[in-house]
C-alpha cells in the first residue's frame, strides 16, 4: 500500500476528470477537505453544480481509486451553487444567482422545447429553476409546461411566477389569450421583457432560463445587454442554414461578452417509428463543427423523435413524461454539463463589497 499523505491524495484527485465539466477535480476546485487520521481516509468534494443523479457514481469512483492508499476510505460528495459573472457593466439580480440565455440564430430549431427540458433537468438534479419566455411574439412556455390562468399579483405592482412541475415561470402568453397576435415595434418588445423579468416575484433561484426570441436583431441584442447573463446556450440543427444562423448567435453574445457555454444540436438523426432506419435528414456533423470552429462544447445530440413533439405539446415535456427514457437522459446529462461549465466561470463577488457611503462630520 503507497504512502498515505496529502500530496499523494491529491495526485490521485488530480486523474479523476469529471466528464460533465471536463476538468479534473483539482483543477476544478471540487476538494473541499482531506482528513488523514492514520489509516483512514475522508475525502470531501463539493461540486459547483447540481449533481443528484451524478453524487453516487463519483462517490464511488473516487473510493475505487484511493482504495491502493488506506485501508479505510470514506468519500462524500456534495454540490453548491454560487452566482457567476456577468456581462461588464449589469447589476447581476440578488435573488437569482445565474442567467443562462438559450439561444438560436433562427426559429423551428427547438429551442423552446430544450429550455424546458433543460429547466425540468435542472430541478431533477436538485437545483431551484425558473424559466422567463422571452418570445414576446411567439411565447410557447405556457403550452409546453401545461399551465393555464393568469399571474397573481398582491400590491398590484408585481407578479407571483406561475408554477409547474418546481419550475417558476413568467410569459407574456400568460397575460395575453393564446390566439392574441402581439403587433409591437422593438422597444415595446425591449419594455415588455424588462418588465416581465423585474416585475416578477422570482425566488431564490439557482438558475433562470431565458428563452430567447429567434434571431440575432435588436431586440436580441438589447436584452444580451440590459440582462445580467452568467451564460449562453445555442440551440441549432445540423442544417447548413441554421448553422449559418447559429454561428451569428454566437458572435451577438460574443460582442456584449457573454460567455457562451457550448452548442446543442437538435434533430441530429431520426429513427423510424415503423423499422428503426437511422437517417440524417438535416445533414451530419454540423454542431461539432461549430464546437470545433469556435472552440467551445457541444453538450449533445437529440435526436428527431415524435415523443418529444407530442409531450411538449400536451404540456408534459420528455423528461417529467418518461424519466427515465432515453431522451430524458440526455436532457439530463446536457443539464449537467451546462451547470458544470458554467461552474468553471468566475464567482460574481459584486455583493460583497462594501456601499461607501461619504458624510459631513
């Protein structure tokens, strides 16, 4: 058995690469505390995003591998999320710790469908979730999460979020009737999400998904630079066009400096219901070739599959309508990664530090 030290420990730690940020568990910042108590050892891991479903497998990993050091290994890991930086420049919320924009170049990508099982993603790992629909002319949230009615409001001035499967949620399609056309010019559009997103009573939120209207215009743009946003996401389809869209998306959030966490691809292949023939109806190998142009992640695949379609629609999106199915473990795993890269960012240290306030004395 090698010899039990602190430094031998962390040489091991130091192999572990956990696959959701890439990072081993050094770099990364993850061991919280070694204690060495003759033979026995107790190592203490805090990731920085929600893990549940992944806790077990890297408590068990980590053991494996520090089992040639002591007889007696104890391994715990937890997880806590912190609030990343923003954009230079925009006062980050107290309330919510990180704004994630999902973003695509153009619509009919799926976009709206993979905030919300990304969100419902993030709350079965553990995390407090809120999604704000940012389509103003288009908002779909409210028929994906199955909610109906209006928001309540207790001073008149602000908004309760609407609820639905532990994801708070705000959306103009929740003040409007779904059949309402919005016939707004930009800046109305610009007023209406700032105050859907300031109006409304948000919890303590780990995490809020924005889905972003399509496009990269000015509305696009004003909100990339008005919201605090810890991170983005683009949404896309491995079709020639939407890449060629998708790839603007990146550069908007690349010109108000906010941090793009990596690429989903949708629609990546579709199998046959009826005999199971695999065919890239959208072409092959688009969104790893952005991810490799602009070197940032893909986070995954999905695939075309009428079960995604249909549990959106009736308001019972994939990963709450079959959890454990193999959709809804891909959502999870793109979850997962998502927090952790974003994990990796800076801390937003902008609350702790001191008013200064000057006096006549």
């Amino acid at each position: 058995m090698s010899a039990l030290t602190k430094s031998a420990v962390e040489a091991v730690l130091q192999q572990i690469v956990d696959p959701n940020s890439q990072a081993d568990l050094m770099t990364a910042k993850s061991v919280k505390a070694i204690d060495i108590d003759g033979d026995k050892l107790a190592v203490q891991i805090e990731l920085g995003y929600p893990a549940d479903s992944y806790r077990a497998v890297l408590e068990r990993q980590v053991a494996e591998q520090l089992k040639p050091l002591a007889a007696d290994v104890s391994v715990t890991v937890s997880w806590q999320v912190m609030a990343r930086s923003v954009q230079p420049g925009v006062k980050a919320f107290e309330n919510i710790k990180n704004v994630i924009a999902i973003a695509s170049g153009k619509g009919g990508v799926g976009k709206s469908t993979t905030t919300v099982n990304l969100a419902l993603a993030l709350v079965k790992e553990g995390a407090k979730v809120g999604v704000l629909d940012a389509d103003i002319y288009g908002p779909s949230q409210p028929r994906m999460l199955g909610i109906e009615g209006r928001p309540e409001s207790t001073d008149g001035k602000t908004m309760e979020p609407m609820l639905a499967y532990g994801v708070e949620a705000m959306s103009i399609g929740f003040l409007i009737d779904e059949e309402s056309p919005m016939i707004w010019r930009g800046p109305m559009v610009t007023q209406a999400l700032e105050q859907l997103l300031r109006d409304t009573n948000w919890g303590e939120l780990d995490y809020l998904l924005v889905d972003m209207p399509p496009g990269t215009g000015d509305v696009q743009l004003t909100l990339s630079q008005k919201i605090p946003v810890s991170g983005a996401v683009i949404v896309t389809t491995p079709q020639d066009i939407a890449l060629l869209d998708a790839r603007k998306g990146l550069k908007m959030f690349e010109k108000v400096n906010v941090k793009v966490l990596g690429v989903v691809e949708n629609m990546s292949t579709h199998i046959c219901s009826n005999c199971g023939h695999e065919e890239h109806i959208f072409g092959a190998g688009g969104g790893e070739l952005m991810a490799k142009d602009y070197n940032i992640d893909l986070l995954g695949s999905l695939p075309l599959d009428i079960n995604i379609r249909q549990s959106v629609d009736s308001g019972k999106p994939s990963v709450v309508a079959d959890p454990d199915g193999s959709v809804a473990l891909a959502y999870a795993e793109i979850a997962r990664k998502v927090a952790a890269k974003l994990a990796l960012q800076a801390k937003d240290y902008s609350s702790k530090f001191p008013n200064i306030v000057i006096q006549n004395t």
